[in-house]
C-alpha cells in the first residue's frame, strides 16, 4: 500500500458479528484488500451490545463465536465516546476487566481472548488499531 489519504466519506461501515446487538466497523486501513501489515478501524457499538468474543489464540481459529487473528497480532483502542468494558480472557481462562471512557486507551497483547461490552447509555465509538507484532 502506498501512502496516500484516506477520506472518511470513501469508507463504508460493515456490521460486524455479535454476541448480543451490532457492531459496525469502517476499516480505513486493513490487511486486505492493502496488503499492510496494520489495520485500523472506527468502531460503533450500541448500549448493551457486546462482541463477539476476538482472540490472539491461534489455537481459536475454530472456536464458535469467536473470531481468531492469531497468536502474532497487538492491538490498541482508543475510546472517542460512550463507556466500554473490555473482558480479557487467558489461555487458564482468567478473567479481567477494564473499563474505559473517552480519551482512555486499551492495550491487547498475544496469548489473550477479548470482548468490548458498551456499559453506558450511548453509543460507544472507539478506534483501535491491530498490527503484526515486531521480530
């Protein structure tokens, strides 16, 4: 991919699965059709609806409702509206949670499952970049 601008109108929002409610996403950055090794995407979630559970675990790649980019990736959120928790999952199965407002940050490392809950009373939008972590 070259560099170059990417305006906001040229990109379409995806609904995205679900665990309760829609996600919808805008990927103004992603692996494909680009060919990058990084991706970002401006993310909309409604009150009370939840994702799909995502996993760093290549060993998820089958797994039911869960969506698997592997053991390799990094991931980062930044919350621009709204209230959200974040239920990171590991290989034991503990879990934790965060939760984050605007202006907040959230970090996602390998070897962990993931879901964003919106906790509040509006719609929660956030951008979060993924990328292939460095050798």
């Amino acid at each position: 991919m070259k560099p170059g601008l990417i305006l906001n109108d040229d990109v379409r929002w995806e609904d995205f699965p679900a665990e309760r409610g829609a996600v919808r996403l805008k990927s103004p950055v992603s692996p494909e059709p680009s060919g990058s090794a990084l991706g970002m995407y401006l993310t909309e979630l409604q009150p009370g609806h939840i994702t799909v559970w995502w996993s760093f675990l290549s060993d998820d790649e089958r797994a039911p409702n869960r969506i698997c980019f592997g053991d390799g990736r990094h991931e980062a959120y930044f919350v621009l509206a709204g209230r959200v928790r974040m239920t990171t999952r590991d290989r034991k199965g503990h879990e934790e949670n965060a939760e984050a407002g605007p202006g907040d940050s959230l970090y996602l490392a390998p070897g962990y499952r993931y879901r964003v809950s919106n906790v509040g009373i509006q719609p929660a939008v956030f951008l979060f970049s993924i990328a292939t972590a460095a050798r």
